[in-house]
C-alpha cells in the first residue's frame, strides 16, 4: 500500500511550516520566499498523491496554496509586490487554476497598493470560468473584485454586466448591487465634474497671471522708451563742441605740450575754462540752446 504521504508533499509541508516561523518568528522574509519556492517546486506541476482520507489532491492542493500565501505576504513585506502576480502564476500558470485565497490576497494587496487594474483581465478570466462557478466562495470573491477593481477603475457597464449575468446571487443581492454601482457612477460623474471645474479655474488664473504680466512689460517698456527719449534729447543738447575742444587740448597739453615749459600755460588755462563751462552746463536743471535775437 502506497505511503500517505510522498516524499514531495513531505517535503513541501516541511517546508511550509518552516516558511511560516520565518515570516512571522523571525521575519526573514527573503529566506520565507526561498522555502516557499522550494516547496512549490518540490510538489511539481500536479498533485502526485494517491487516494486516501485526508491525503488526497485537496490536501495537496492546501499545502501548495499555502506555501503560495506565505510567499505572498513575504514578497509584500519586502514591498515586491509588483512581482507578486507572476510569482504566483509561474506556480498556476493561468489565472482560471488560481485558489479562491491566493485571488483575494492578490486582487486586496493591488488594491491597497492603488494598482487595482494589474487585477482586471485576471479577475475577468477567473470569474468567467464554469468550474470556478460551482466553488462557495465564488460569490464573496465576485464582490470583492467589483468593490476593489471595477468600480475603482469606472468599469460601470462591466460591472452591471457582470451582476445581471451571475446566476449566484438572487434578485435582491442583484438590486443591492446594481444600487451601489449606481451610487459609485455619481460619484465618479461628481468628481469628474468637480475636476473639469478645478482645471477650468486655472486656466482663467493662469491667463488672468499672464495678462497682468503682460501688462506690467507693456508698461516696463513704455516707461524705458520714454526714459531713453528723454536721455536722448538731455544728450543732444549738452555742449559738444566745448567738451570736443577741451579733450583735444587736454591731448594736446599731456602729449604734445610740456605742463612745465612757461608757454604752456595759456593752452592750461583755457582748457579750465572750457572744462568749467562744459561741466556748468552738464549739471545745469534745463540745457537750453543759445537764444539769439
């Protein structure tokens, strides 16, 4: 008679209870991941187990979807849990063979993450599966994926659809559900609205801003013309002349003439005089041109 347990089972319910002290004794979450790796492999693709009560594939079945939500928990200790799902399919390789627990541990932590739609097409294609139909916590997981996906995303119509034609729940459930997704699309149309309103108000704010902005250059640039003009129209009426003249005798006293020779003293002394009318004149409130009669 062949043993209850194999040596793979063996193995891997060794290893889950090794898993499990080393996620929630010693919280070595790494080394978690490494056992549950370990005894998922050692069970291979299917159960191996031959009959017996309480050793038969549901019991293999139980220790590989425990080792699967110790792994996890551990990956989401770690925050890996981008890596949860294909972690957990490299065991069940399509999302129809998933255990009702390793669904509702996925679609409740990408939720919580605020990644419900990594859940969508999986939730889809495991609710739309006849065999999972027939399974008592098919209608429990139906609610949890409409709760935490669909209607987190604003997949209303889905979510109708998917109600009307789910012959688990009776009329009442039916309404009680149809009810809430109906409150979920007002409140998704309010803050959408709510949304557009907020977006519109900076906008106007922004083109108010540039505008002011706007406004203050024009007059910047009106102030600096005129300022220019004025500048300009100072300038065009200083002597040049006399400020001409005296830089050529102050070129000619310093390069050509000796300050110190007697007959450069009468060259000095104009220059004086011509840098004092020029500097008068400079300083002077109004430049006038000369009157004349």
């Amino acid at each position: 008679e062949p043993p209850a347990w194999a040596p793979g089972p063996a193995q891997a319910a060794a290893l889950l209870e090794e898993a499990a002290d080393l996620l929630v004794l010693h919280r070595d979450f790494a080394a978690a991941v490494e056992r549950c790796e370990a005894g998922c492999d050692s069970l291979g693709p299917g159960p191996s187990l031959g009959p017996g009560p309480g050793h038969g594939p549901e019991s293999f079945a139980e220790v590989k979807c425990s080792l699967c939500v110790v792994g996890i928990q551990a990956l989401a200790e770690m925050n890996r849990w981008r890596e949860v799902l294909s972690w957990v399919l490299q065991y069940y390789h399509v999302p129809e063979h998933l255990p009702p627990k390793v669904l509702e541990l996925c679609i409740l932590l990408y939720s919580k993450v605020g990644e419900p739609q990594v859940m969508l097409e999986v939730g889809s294609s495991w609710l739309r599966d006849s065999a999972n139909r027939s399974l008592p916590e098919y209608g429990s997981l139906l609610e949890l994926y409409l709760l935490q996906v669909l209607l987190p995303l604003g997949r209303f119509e889905g979510a109708e659809e998917l109600v009307r034609g789910c012959d688990v729940f009776d009329s009442e459930q039916q309404l009680a559900f149809l009810g809430t997704i109906c409150q979920s699309r007002c409140r998704w149309t309010q803050q959408e609205g709510m949304s557009s309103a907020a977006e519109e108000q900076k906008d106007t704010a922004a083109e108010t801003v540039l505008g002011a902005l706007s406004q203050k250059l024009l007059t910047m640039l009106t102030l600096l013309r005129r300022a220019l003009r004025s500048m300009s129209n100072h300038f065009y009426l200083l002597p040049y002349k006399k400020m001409l003249l005296a830089t050529f005798l102050l070129y000619l006293v310093v390069v050509r003439l000796d300050p110190a020779s007697p007959t450069s003293l009468p060259f000095i002394y104009k220059l004086v005089q011509l840098f004092r009318q020029a500097w008068a004149a400079v300083l002077s409130p109004i430049h006038r041109p000369p009157m004349r009669d």
